[in-house]
C-alpha cells in the first residue's frame, strides 16, 4: 500500500541524511539511539514488507555473502596514477612546462591534500550506485562493490546536483578509500585483543579491508571516501570548464571531497599551499603522503593531454616518507 511505500522511503532518506551528517560531515544531526531506531523501524517495517526492499536501502549496507573473487572491471577511460615531484625545483619545471605548452604567464592550479589511500572508481546510473573497482593496474581493477556498499560515506543515491534536481543518467566518481588514523588505531587495538595481526599503517589496513572478500568483515571496518575527481559523465549538469567546479559539483551530490582543497595562481602558491599543508600534516585526521596540483582549467587540461602514462596536466608533490619502515 503507498502509505507503507512512503513511510519506508521517508525512513531511507532519513537515515541516508544522518550517514551523510555523521559519515560525510562528522556533524552528528541525531543522537545515536534515536539513529538506531530509525535504522530499526526501516529493518522491521522491509522484514514484514519485503516488497518495499529497494537496492539502495540503508538496510542493503549491510556485509552480503562472501565471494570466492573478485570480478574483474575494464575501466573505460584508465585511472592513471600521477607524476611524481620530490624537490621544489621539479615542482618549477612542471610549473614552466605546462606555461611553455600553454603559452601563458600564470597558470592556475587547482590544490588539495594526497590521501595516502587507494584509488577507486563508483558507477551511478540514474543515481543508484551500481558497481566500483578498485584502480587494479589503471586498466583493469577488481570489483568490490558489495564492500564499497558498507563505506558509509559513498551515497548509495544521488540527489540533484548543483542546479537540476535530477541525477545525471551516467556518472563515474573517482577517489580514494582510507582509514581515519584514529579509525585506524581502534583497529589495530581490536586486532591485539584478538591477538591477530596489527596493521601496518591506515593505506595498508584500508586496502586489506576493501579487498576483503567476505563483505560482512569489511562492515566493521571504519572506511572513508573522499572524492577526487569525474571519470565520465553524461549529463549537462557535470561542470565542463574547471576541476574546482567539478569538485564543487561533487559536494553537491553529498561526496566528501578534502577540506583542504583550494585554487591557487602560479608556482610559488603551489609551494607555499605545499608548506602550510605540510606543517599541519601530523594533526590532519588522515594520511597524506603530498599534496596534488592540477591545473585548473580543463579546456588547458586538454592541451596538455597526458604523456606515457601520466597526467602532463598534473603533478603529486610529495613528502618525504613518514617513518622509516614503508607498506
Ligand atoms: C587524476 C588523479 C589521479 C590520482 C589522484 C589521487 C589523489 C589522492 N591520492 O588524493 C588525488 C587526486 O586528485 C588524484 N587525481
């Protein structure tokens, strides 16, 4: 009856709206308990109904059956992996680079953190999540999509986005999955007390958690996503002009994208953005190994195209590495 229909789709987006709250935002908009009960209500009301079951259900989080393998996924544009910088003066030849091809004085870089995580790729066809991959080797990647579906904070729908209230039919959202460093150490804490192996560090504990093929282990772990980009998009709502209109549009649909993140002119900014990020880096909530420069205009982008198997139109600043022992 649509008196029931209606009371489960207002309880789906209720509790959709607290995990994107709590999950997306860290701002809590309801005490736990009162969560719990929603979550609960919803439970009860598709166990007695089970027509009123939708894909995209809170309730369909939940850990599913373990597989025996991952299907693989051929990514239809690669997810490359960016170029490297390790000194200030590599940082200017990409700088003089991009301005000689581009033939401008000042080019203006779009700038945000490098979570140390790893790269996945989410489908949405007409705003339901239908599958993710892994970045595999940027051609082929695995499928995790029924561990992706326990992050909470990657939408399992989409509202409109910036100005239509419509989903595009087809979106592709890039971005890395992570562990919160303190998300991280409540793990390894777990993981002593079982006296079973600690983690290494949250890139390590993030990707043994996604690959996991059994998704009802993948559920108690506390992932994060944080978007970082468009792989393909049909509709005429995605921004076409610049990646910090595209991240824009992203925090429309309700993706975390990095805080941090801003538009910046000319190299010496790009350093400077590098060196404030830098001394905040032992007090940022998660693991970065950089800081990620784009050049912001994506006509530009374009000119620039891309050589062998990097972006020329982007570059990863890197720091030095944290600790001693590496992954
Ligand atoms: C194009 C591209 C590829 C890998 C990336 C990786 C990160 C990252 N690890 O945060 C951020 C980005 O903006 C990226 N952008």
């Amino acid at each position: 009856p649509d008196r029931l229909r209606r009371q489960a789709r207002n309880l789906r987006n209720a509790i959709e709206l607290h995990n994107y709250n709590y999950f997306a935002l860290d701002a809590p908009t309801i005490p736990d308990a009162e969560y719990d009960k929603l979550f609960r209500e919803l439970q009860e009301l598709e166990q007695r109904y089970p027509q009123l079951i939708t894909p995209d259900s809170p309730t369909r989080r939940m850990g599913a059956a373990p597989l025996k393998e991952f299907p693989k996924i051929v990514h239809r544009t690669p997810m490359l992996s960016l170029g490297n910088a390790f000194e200030a003066a590599e940082v200017e030849a990409f700088d003089r680079r991009v301005r000689q091809t581009l033939r401008v004085e000042s080019v203006e870089y779009a700038v945000e953190p490098k979570f140390d995580g790893l790269a996945v790729s989410l489908w949405y066809e007409n705003g339901i999540f239908t599958t993710g991959a892994t970045r595999g080797d940027g051609y082929i990647g695995e499928d995790v999509t029924l561990n992706l579906r326990t992050v909470k904070s990657i939408p399992l729908h989409l509202h409109g986005g910036l100005s239509s209230d419509s989903p595009p039919a087809l979106l592709e959202v890039r971005g890395e999955v992570l562990m919160l460093k303190a998300d991280f150490e409540k793990l390894n804490r777990q993981q002593r007390e079982r006296n079973e192996r600690e983690f290494i560090n949250p890139r390590n504990a993030a990707a043994g958690s996604l690959r996991q093929l059994d998704p009802g282990i993948t559920v108690t772990r506390r992932l994060t996503f944080f978007a970082y980009g468009i792989g393909a998009g049909t509709d005429g709502d995605v921004p076409r002009d610049k990646q910090s209109r595209v991240m824009d549009y992203l925090e429309s649909l309700r993706f975390p994208v990095a805080r941090e993140r801003s538009v910046v002119n000319g190299v010496a900014a790009l350093l400077e953005y590098h060196q404030e990020i830098g001394g905040r880096r032992e007090c940022l909530p998660y693991d970065i190994d950089g800081t990620v420069y784009k050049v912001n205009d994506l006509a530009q982008q374009e000119q620039l195209g891309f050589v062998s198997r990097a972006p020329r139109f982007a570059v990863a600043h890197k720091f030095p590495a944290q600790e001693a022992v590496t992954e």
